[in-house]
C-alpha cells in the first residue's frame, strides 16, 4: 500500500479543525464488530482518522460518532513503514458528517483575540495598543476571503502578526470597516473578525483581528511559530553567507 496526496486537501469553503474525537468505524460489506478510531482533523466533508488497522485509498468505511453515521470513502492512507502509519483521510459520500454538530458549534462561536477582554471592547485593545504595536510583523503567503456581508472578496496575506495582518483585495474596504476574515496560510484555514485600519496604495489593507473563532487560537499559533522559525533560518542563512564572504575577502 502506498502514500497517496489527498486531492481533497480543505480550502477556504472547507473549515478544517484540529480536534480529536473518538470514533467507531467498518468496512462497508464487512459490518461486524466496529474498530474503534479517533480523529486528528474534521471538515464538514471528512476527516483525517487514527486506527490500529491499515487501509487501502478506495476502502468504502461506514464512521460512526454516537447516533450518527455516515458512508465514507478512503482518499488518503499512510505508508505502513512511516512514522503517520494507521493513519488516514476519508470522504464522506452518503450522509453528513458525524462530527456535524462540533463543526457547527465552532463556526458559530467566536472570542476575543486578546484573551480577559470582552468581544469588541475599544478600551481593552486601546490599553494594549502598545504592546500590539511591539509584535512582530511576519512576510507570508497566503489566500484570503473578505466577508463583509453577502460580498466574498478574494485576496492573499501577505504578513501577519499575532493581531492583525496586511491584506491584498480585488476590492478595498474602508478604514473602519468592520468584516469577516478567512485565512489559508500553510495547510490550516482559520476564521476571524476584523477590521480595517490603513490602507496600502488602495491595493492592500492592513487589518486588526478583534474575535477569533472558537478552536481556531492554535492555527493561529501555529502559522506564527512556521512564520517565526522560517524568519529565523533566513537570517542564520544569511549569517552564514556573510561570514564566508568576509573570509574569503
């Protein structure tokens, strides 16, 4: 059995959480005793399981959580001899998800940025204006959705920081427009409220995340410390590079 790409890899219109829940899973035709799973990821159309079994990409599985069940198919599985061994990604082809009522309550939840203030509190991200202003600006790339109402505008992220980010739009916003923001940075997809402070050249914006949806904090994590250690290697590299040039002068 070999490592196959999931060609269903989750964009912007695909809400992928990191989020670990226990499931029970068979073979379609081979309904017996189920084996037992647990998820590494969920999206609304599959999931990316952990089992003690091995499967083959085509494997027609039947994945239950609780009272639901859903008909699903094996896109991706793991090399055996790797290290993601027992691993794999379906997609579900009958029915909706099990794991439906997780995704829906963590889209429709969101929290401060800025943990201990409350949602969309001028004075608390007034008090921490400075602090803000100290984080450090990352270059990165990246596909954005502007939400603001009905209008879905495309975009890309071009830096990012802990609190905000600069954004480029086929259309601008204005400053004090207040938005939603979908970002696809790496291999994660996080959702956030924001709003616009500046404008670049009227082709980018540079926004200020208020809210972050429930779940989501750690994506947020994790795209700054993949930024931050790619910062860091750049530099070194550059380090070294000068080194052996004034050695060789």
């Amino acid at each position: 059995m070999s490592q196959q790409s999931n060609s269903s890899s989750p964009n912007l219109a695909t809400k992928l959480v990191h989020l670990a829940l226990p499931v029970r899973w068979s073979l379609v035709g081979q309904e017996g005793r189920p084996e037992w799973g647990c998820t590494y990821d969920i999206h609304p159309n599959g999931a990316r399981l952990l089992s003690t079994r091995d499967l083959n990409v085509g494997d027609m599985v039947t994945v239950e959580r609780g009272r639901n069940r859903a008909i699903c198919q094996v896109v991706w599985s793991a090399d055996p001899s790797s290290p993601l061994r027992g691993q794999f990604t379906v997609q579900c082809v009958d029915g909706k998800t099990p794991w439906d009522d997780e995704l829906r309550q963590m889209q429709e939840e969101y929290q401060p940025v800025i943990l201990g203030s409350g949602p969309r509190s001028s004075s608390a991200f007034a008090s921490s204006d400075t602090n803000r202003r100290r984080r450090p600006r990352f270059y990165v790339e990246g596909q954005a959705e502007v939400i603001d109402g009905v209008q879905h505008v495309a975009g890309e992220v071009q830096q990012i920081s802990e609190y905000g980010a600069r954004i480029s739009a086929t259309e601008i916003l204005r400053p004090g427009t207040d938005f939603r923001l979908m970002l696809s940075v790496f291999d994660v997809s996080l959702a956030l409220k924001a709003q616009v402070k500046y404008l670049v050249n009227n082709i980018g914006m540079g926004v200020e995340f208020h809210e972050i949806r429930r779940g989501d904090r750690p994506l947020l994590d994790y795209i700054l410390s993949k930024v931050r250690l790619r910062r860091v290697e750049e530099f070194s590299g550059a380090q070294i590079g000068s080194e052996s040039l004034a050695a060789a002068g």
